[in-house]
C-alpha cells in the first residue's frame, strides 16, 4: 500500500499559531516527513509580508524541499444558495490554481441546500471546469456541502460515476448521532470512491474528539481507522497512492476551557500525534 501524507497550514500558520510563516511552516513539514501541504489560495493574502512576497518564497520552499502543494477550493458565495456564485468562486480559484501547476486539488464547493437535480448539475460543472485547466477534483464529505452525509453521498456518486472524494468522515459521525456501526457498507462505497483523505476524528457530538490521545476516545479512533484502512486498500487495488492529510483545527474545532479561553491542548501536537500514527499504520510497515 502506498501513502503519501500531506500537512495542513489550518491551525498551524498565522500569528497566534506554531508557525509565522508558510514557507517555514513547509520547510518544517518536510523535516516531518510530508510530501506536501495543503491550504486555500486565500492564505498567501492573509501574510504579513502580502501575497506576492509570500508566493515567492514559498516557491522557493518547494523547490528546495521538493514538496508538492495541493489547494483546498472552497466555493465562498456571497449568498449560500446562490449557483452562479458557486460557480463564479470555483472557477476563479481554479484559474488561480493553474499559475501553480498542479494537478489535483480537494473542494469545497456546492451548497447542501442543492436539490439532488442541482447537485449532480452542478459537479458535472465544476468537475469540467477542473478537468478542463487539467485539475482533477476531489470533493469533500464537508458539513453544508451536498456530501454532508452518507445515505446523500453514496445515492449522488451513483449518479455521478467518475467524480473522487476528499473523505472527511469525522463530519458524518455528528451527522448520524451515533458511532454508525450499522452504515459500515456505505461507508465502503464511499471509501472506493476516495482519492484523498483528511484523517481527523469525529463523535457523535462534533466533528473532533477533544483530545484523540485520551483513551476514552479509542473506540472513534478505531472505527474511522477501519475506514481508512479501506481508502487506502482502495487507492492500492486501483495501483494509486492515497493522500492523507492529518486535520485537526484550532477552536471552535479544538475546545477550550471555560471562561479561561486556552485550549485543552495543543493542536500542533495532536497533528504530529496523528501523522505518526499515520506513518506507523502505512508507511513503516510497508517500508
């Protein structure tokens, strides 16, 4: 099996976070073992030193390191339910998005208010457009997307047969109220049809355990491992390497105590927690 880890500038770059800068925070990652980052295109505007400056050296950082960059495109309407302006956002990220050069990129995009009629209209769409600037698309299980739960996903890739998933299943776990033992063949389905995965841990209550470490939460920790386990056997059958990016996020992801406002724990050390974890599963034990 064949897993290549990405690391995720969410939580982890900006003023009140680990690191100051995107291009430290890449060299790093490469350090770490990651063959890649991933962030919204946006993030090169929110640099103190500005957006020109900062793509800059952060092309500096890849070529040095040899680490690949994967965008994350989220689709910003100003109006949720607004298709045009869905459209609008994704096509200009996309456009952006060639001046990397890249070749595949996880989206948000799409508003779970979509019918399914407009859904599966809209991914043809935007799966065209991506396709067209040589961009292959891979849509995540995200909250208020259209892939916002199981029974809808698994009936909409039927629909939509050669389209990818960015599989983000911490978001279902609060979807279905439950640990869904019972949806396990659902959750296959969905799992064959994954390219990319963000390795977060989701409960019944919130889209991420307060702490994966504490053994309370073990169980959870479990059941979305069996459901990697079944991307990446996918991706292995299919002769691809699955992209996994370790995902945990700052507040209101990550609690913090009450009335203090400190967080129960350091999201820098849950991500490197979680990509060891990775590393043993899959990389070590296939080295």
């Amino acid at each position: 099996m064949s897993v290549a880890l990405y690391r995720h500038a969410w939580g982890a770059v900006g003023p009140n976070f680990t690191w100051q800068s995107l291009p430290k925070f890449t060299r790093d990652g490469a350090a770490e073992g990651y063959v890649g980052v991933e962030f919204p295109l946006f993030y090169f505007e929110q640099q103190p030193e500005g957006r020109e400056a900062t793509e800059a050296a952060f092309r500096e950082v890849l070529a040095e390191t040899g680490l690949t960059f994967m965008p994350l495109i989220p689709s910003l309407p100003e109006k949720w339910g607004d298709y045009d302006g869905h459209i609008a956002s994704f096509r200009a990220q996309i456009e952006r998005a060639t001046e990397w050069g890249i070749t595949k990129a996880s989206v948000h995009a799409g508003a779970d208010s979509f019918d399914d009629a407009t859904v599966i209209k809209f991914y043809k769409e935007t799966t065209a457009i991506a396709r067209g600037a040589g961009i292959e698309p891979y849509y995540e299980t995200h909250r208020a997307r259209p892939f916002f739960n199981p029974f809808r996903t698994v009936k909409l890739l039927d629909a939509l047969p050669d389209i990818w998933l960015t599989a983000d299943f911490a978001h279902w776990v609060p979807v279905v109220d439950r640990l869904p033992y019972d949806l396990m063949d659902l959750f296959k389905i969905c799992a064959a049809r994954t390219g990319h995965l963000h390795a977060r841990i989701g409960y019944d209550k919130g889209p991420q355990v307060p702490d994966p470490r504490d053994p309370v939460w073990d169980k959870y920790t479990e059941i979305h491992e069996t459901w990697w386990d079944c991307c990446v056997e996918g991706a292995a059958e299919r002769g691809e390497t699955m992209a996994i990016t370790p995902e945990f996020g700052p507040f209101p992801y990550l609690l913090n105590m009450p009335h203090t406002n400190q967080p129960i724990a350091d999201v820098t050390d849950v991500v490197a927690w979680m990509r060891e974890r990775l590393q043993t599963r899959y990389i070590a034990k296939n080295s």
